[in-house]
C-alpha cells in the first residue's frame, strides 16, 4: 500500500467498526468492491474507498451522535455543516489534509477521507431511470459550476455557460435537491406503496456509472424472493444470477461486507471482463491540489474552520 492508500484504508476500519457496533448494513462499492475481488485490498492506482448503505442505514449512520464517531475522525454531510459541496457522506480523518482539484473552487477542505453513499430503492422500469440519470446528471453539471475552479475549465463556450449557470443557481440548494432526486422512487405515497414499485432494487445516482449502478437488491442482500437480475452476459454466453446469502470479502488483511453477487455487480459496472485491469495509460485516481497526511485541515483552512461550520447550520434553530 502507498502512504494514502494506509491511511484510506485505517478510515475504512474505522467506517466498518462504526457500522458493525451500531448495527448498520453496509456495502463496498465501485471500485473498492472491485479491488476486494481482483486483487483482495486496493487497486494498486487507487487513491480513494467508496461505502454504500441502504437509505434506512445509511439516515440512521447521519442521525449517530458525534460522540459515536472515534476521536480523530469526522462523518461530514451537507445536512450536519454549512458548505459541503456533494449530497452523499464522508468520513474524513481530521489530522490530514485532501483538497481536491475537480471541488478547489468551493472554499471547502477536509482531510482524506471515503466516501458513503445512500442506496436508494429504485423504478423497475427502465425509462424512468433513464429519466432519472439525465436529471441527476444535469444537477451534477450545475453543480460543478460551483465547486470548480474557473481556471480548470479550458474550453471558453463551457467557460462561459458554467459561469452563467453558477450565477442562476445556488450550491447549497442543488445539493438539496440531489439528495431529494435520488431519494425519489424510495419515498412512499399515501397508500403505502412507494413511488413507481421501487421496492426491488438499489442505486446509486450520486456514483461514476448511472444507471449500470441500479441493480436489483438481491445482488445486495442476496435475500430470495425479488426479481432476478434481468441480464444476459453475451461475451460469455451465460445468464447471471444472484446467489442467497451476503457475503464479506478479504481486503488488505481485513475483512469488509460486500455485493452478495460480486459478479452480477461488477459486470453491471465494468462488463464482464472485469477481472482483466485496464491499459496502463487508464490507471489514474482522482488529482488533488494539496495532500497532507500529517497536517491537519482545521490549519491549513484556519483554526476552528470546522467548528465555524457547526455554528452556521445551529444559528437558524437559536
């Protein structure tokens, strides 16, 4: 492991304590999921851990109080802190400081960290979440008109568009409203039911893939009883189908929970030949401006930055 890659991976230890003492269920996902199968730890090039939680685990991990989270650690959501620039969570370790270059322009900083995500239920019917991916891409793009430094954009049309949609629009209400657009099929009516029969499946919008990450959930869970995975695998002639049971897989040493159906999951994700790694010239993570494993954020952003943004989102309630 690379120096990031071990304190990456002393937060996932962290993450999954958290979740096994209070009882949370929870999932690797991308391509943490992926290096626990391919190559049981990190992807050599990585540079980050993705976790997913169903939307029921994923309320009750934001409602835990700070106490529960060990000392040295911060679990940061828009909901909890004034200025998060992303609708999904992240457990960040607070003696470290990461500022991304694609978020540089949105003043905020933290310390390395994984990301969580919220598995959301989702339609069965595939236009509609085709539907749902293009709107969730469109608030995605508004987004980024925000959090990006002007200088990171170098074609001047986009330039030009981006600065005009950041000025119509308002950070902390596009990131509201993704959280809420992912959330939609998952919500229930007056009835009962929930909106368009988004019982059987999970996604996850707020990932790199759309809609190849909405799967059934018993590629999750691996419970019987749901709709088999509708898909044919043509390159290697075979249907794929979810096994019972979940499932934990080694990574690093450790031992994390994981896609009862690795295989249906990662083919969804990354086609069937996912086991086979990508030319050397596609190995990259995710640029940063400014990594430091020792230096805390709270100094290189000023003192008490975090503490400020608690104050911000209590004033409103006082």
């Amino acid at each position: 492991m690379t120096k990031l890659q071990e304190t990456i991976f002393g937060i996932m230890k962290v993450f999954d304590r958290l979740c096994r003492d209070n009882d949370l269920c929870y999932y690797m996902l991308g391509g943490t999921m992926l290096g626990a199968v391919r190559h049981k730890g990190f992807i050599p090039w990585d540079d980050d851990a993705d976790f997913g939680l169903p939307r029921e685990d994923y309320e009750r991990l934001l409602a835990l109080p700070k106490e529960a989270v060990p000392q040295g650690f911060r679990l940061r959501h828009f909901s909890k802190e004034a200025g998060v620039p992303y609708a999904f969570a992240r457990l960040e370790d607070e003696n470290t400081t990461c500022i991304e270059a694609r978020r540089s322009g949105s003043g905020y900083t933290g310390g390395v960290y994984i990301d969580i995500f919220p598995l959301d239920a989702d339609s069965n019917v595939s236009i509609f979440r085709r539907w749902k991916e293009w709107r969730v891409k469109l608030i995605k793009k508004l987004l980024y008109a925000h959090i990006a430094e002007e200088g990171k954009v170098t074609n001047p049309l986009k330039r030009v568009i981006m600065k005009a949609a950041a000025g119509k629009t308002k950070q902390e209400a596009l990131v509201v409203r993704l959280d809420a657009m992912v959330s939609a099929y998952g919500r229930k009516n007056l009835s009962g039911r929930r909106f368009l029969r988004g019982e059987t499946r999970l996604s996850n919008y707020l990932g790199h893939w759309g809609c190849r990450e909405s799967v059934p959930r018993s590629i999750f869970d691996g419970k019987s009883g749901q709709r088999g995975y509708a898909v044919f695998d043509w390159r290697r002639g075979e249907r794929i189908t979810a096994p019972s049971g979940g499932r934990e897989y080694e990574f690093e040493g450790s031992r994390f929970f994981g896609a009862a159906d690795s295989a249906a999951y990662l083919t969804a994700l990354y086609g069937a030949d996912y086991m086979t790694p990508p030319p050397e010239e596609r190995r990259e993570g995710h640029p940063a401006v400014v990594i430091e494993l020792s230096k805390p954020y709270r100094q290189e952003n000023g003192d008490g930055g975090a503490e400020k943004a608690d104050q911000e989102m209590k004033r409103p309630e006082e």
